[in-house]
C-alpha cells in the first residue's frame, strides 16, 4: 500500500510554469527563500497540452525539469508536476509524468445532463441547507447548468484514479475559462456535484469577477474581488462539512501571475479565516527570460529585439488563441524601429511589470507574453543564449517570483 501524496499539497502552493524547461533551479529558489522566511510554499511545476502543443515539448520534460532542480538545490519539501487544463482527449500523455492534474470542463459548462441524473442530484441536495439563500428552485437552476460539466470532470477523474490510483494525484477542477463567472453560491452546488460523482476534489479554480489578463494586474473592483473570494472560501467550507470533500480542499487562483493589486485581499481572507490557496502562474518565467537576455546586452538584447519585432510583425496570429485574457491597444505598441534602437535599461523599463514605472508598457507587456512561439521557432539558437545568459536570466527569474508574487501574497 503507498503512501497518499494527494494531502502533500499543504495550505499554500505555487504553480509555476516554464515554457522552455529552462529555469527550474531558479523557479524553485524562490520557494526556497519563502521557507527561510518561514513560509513552507509547495512549488507545482504546470504546463497545458497547449503549451506544449506551441512549443513542441512533451509532458515528461517537465518531470525531468521538477526532479532535477529539486536534486540540484536538495529540497525536501513536497513538489507536483501538473498536468495543467486536460481533458479526455489529451489526458494520456499526462499520466505517468504528472501527480496534479487540472480537469477543464470549462467547455461542457451548459451541457445538459440527462434529466435522470439531474432529477436525482436535486433530490438529493434539496435546497443546500439553504446556504447562500439557496432555494430547491435555485439549486435546480445551477445544477441544470454544470451538472454535465462536474460529470464530464468525473469521467476524466476516473480515468486518471485507473492509472494512478486513488490518493495517488492531486485533483484540481477548473472552469476559470469560459465567459462567465462562477458566483459563490453556484460554487456550492458545484461542489456538492463533484463529491456526489464521487470527485474527491483538492482544489478548484473557478472563474473569478474581473479581468484576469496575461501578464499584467487584475482589472476590477478590488473590494467586489475581497467579498467574493471570501464567500467562495465559506463555500468550500460548507461543501467539506455537509459533503465529505477532502478537508484540504481550497481555491486555486489562475492566471494568478501579475495580479498585483489583488494579493492583499487574498492575503487578508486567507489570515481571518485559515484557508489556503493554490496560485498558479504561467508565462511570468518566459518574460524573465526575455529580460534577463536584454539585461545581459550584446547578442542578448540583440535577440531581445528580434523577438519583439517578429511578435509584431506576427501579433494577429499570436494573440488569436489568447484572444479572451488579453486587452492590447496596437496603436500602444512601440515600432520595432524603435525599440532596435533601445538599450539594456530602455527595453527592461519598458518589459518588466514595475506598474510605477513610467516607461512600462502594458501593451508591448501582453505582447511578448504571448508570443512565446517565436522564441519557440528560433529553438537551440534561443535556448543557447538563455543558457549563456544565465546569471541575469535566473536572477531576473527569482527575484520576480520571490519579491512580487510570493512575498505579498504570503510571505511578509
Ligand atoms: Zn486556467
């Protein structure tokens, strides 16, 4: 019998993605320092089918990435490598590699279950203990509109407990991309679903209110953000005491990079009420190392420009499958003539997320963020330069996600 690894995951974790499986040993640096700070953060490493469909990477490059950086620096805390937003469809390829998988149903989302099962779901959950204000009618409402998405989730869940076994994997649930937000109340019936279809779930990512763009700071109401991840935090309470969820379960908050404006909220629930949290950030590395090869100058900020100037020229492309997390004005973007004549400290200003700098550009900011693919098409040329550049890449790197992602979220 193996241990359980799913109760690893502890009350605050980190994703951490890496588009090019180059930064590992600096990502985990800054979980590193968070624990001499005395703050235990369990790093997950996270990459999506999409993004290894972009780069050309597989799944088990990520595992190699996670166990060698967790060699190198001689941690010996918990770590996850997460399959991130898989489906049925892609699931597969995941499954030896990762031990945390990120079930998106966000598309079954208004997918009808059959009216047996629906009828029997609402029998069964009444009115929710009337939480929230639920009404059987309400209930019946949100349950015709997720109940084919929490057992789409289920199906995959299944799929993955077969390979795995049980305990073995950390379940996470998403449904942050779709249109609309998921309100606290409809987060209890969801919860109620999965536990009812047998999903033990550890985390669930829904769709928060407010724009949660690529690589730049949350856009929305800060004080409408604090009450609503606050009832979501009592919503998961409600659904581990009435439905037998695994105690752990806690939030998981995506696109998580950036949102400056918004970690003092989340900080702030988390002390008044103990809950933990999962942040996940993704393309926050690869803009790092964008900066530190400017930083380094020469043939660096050489390819620095270059990868700007082929976003640009490409941008429509790039930012189609973005197109939802993204707000880019193109008459805010510099020339590419331009910025071939910038500097080391010209191109950093305008790059690194410093919102109190005048020359940060948000737009030039988004840009880069998705347009890793041509730093993907330059391969072994981008690549060696990032390795010859390591000292102001890995610096850049840490620094990033030690001072302005986790130390104001939740390490002093
Ligand atoms: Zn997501």
């Amino acid at each position: 019998m193996s241990m359980e690894i799913a109760g690893k995951l502890g009350r605050f974790s980190f994703g951490m993605g890496d588009r090019f499986a180059q930064q590992g040993r600096a990502q985990l640096a800054a979980c590193a320092k968070a624990l001499e700070a005395g703050v235990a953060i369990t790093p997950v490493w996270n990459k999506s089918h999409r993004e290894h469909a972009i780069v050309g990477s597989r799944p088990e490059s990520v595992r190699r990435e996670a166990d060698e950086a967790v060699a190198a620096l001689g941690w010996r805390g918990p770590y996850f490598v997460d399959a991130d937003h898989i489906r049925l469809e892609t699931v597969d390829a995941f499954l030896a590699p990762c031990d945390f998988f990120t079930i998106d149903v966000a598309e079954s989302i208004g997918r009808p279950a059959s009216p047996e099962s629906l009828d029997a779901f609402c029998s069964d959950a009444g009115d929710c203990g009337g939480a929230f204000g639920l009404t059987r009618q309400r209930v019946r409402e949100i349950a015709a509109k997720y109940l084919g998405a929490v057992q789409e989730a289920a199906r995959i869940y299944r799929r993955i407990e077969g390979a795995k076994g049980r305990g073995q994997f950390v379940t996470e649930v998403s449904m942050d991309e779709t249109d609309a937000p998921q309100t606290p109340d409809e987060l209890l019936v969801i919860l109620a679903a999965l536990a009812r279809e047998g999903v033990p779930a550890d985390t669930i990512a829904p769709k928060f209110s407010g724009r949660f763009n690529k690589g730049v700071d949350y856009a929305g109401d800060v004080a409408q953000f604090e009450r609503e991840f606050e009832a979501d935090v009592e919503a998961i309470r409600q659904a581990v005491s009435r439905y037998g969820l695994p105690p752990r379960l806690k939030l998981s908050v995506h696109s998580g990079s950036d949102k400056f404006s918004i970690y003092p909220a989340i900080r702030r629930v988390l002390e008044k009420t103990g809950a933990g949290v999962h942040v996940k950030t993704a393309g926050t590395t690869w803009l790092e190392e964008l900066i530190g090869l400017a930083e380094a100058g020469g043939e660096g900020l050489a390819l620095a420009r270059e990868v700007y100037a082929e976003a640009f020229a490409h941008r429509e492309e790039l930012c189609a499958p973005y197109a939802a997390v993204i707000d880019i004005d193109p008459a805010r973007l510099p020339a590419p003539a331009d910025v071939a004549q910038w500097d080391s400290q010209r191109f950093v200003a305008a790059l690194r997320h410093d919102p109190r700098c005048p020359d940060f550009n948000p737009h030039l900011r988004q840009l880069l963020h998705v347009g890793y693919k041509v730093a993907a098409n330059m391969g072994e040329r981008y690549l060696q330069l990032v390795r010859a550049c390591e000292e102001t890449v890995s610096r850049n790197v840490t620094a990033n996600l030690y001072e302005r992602h986790i130390r104001p979220l939740f390490a002093g």
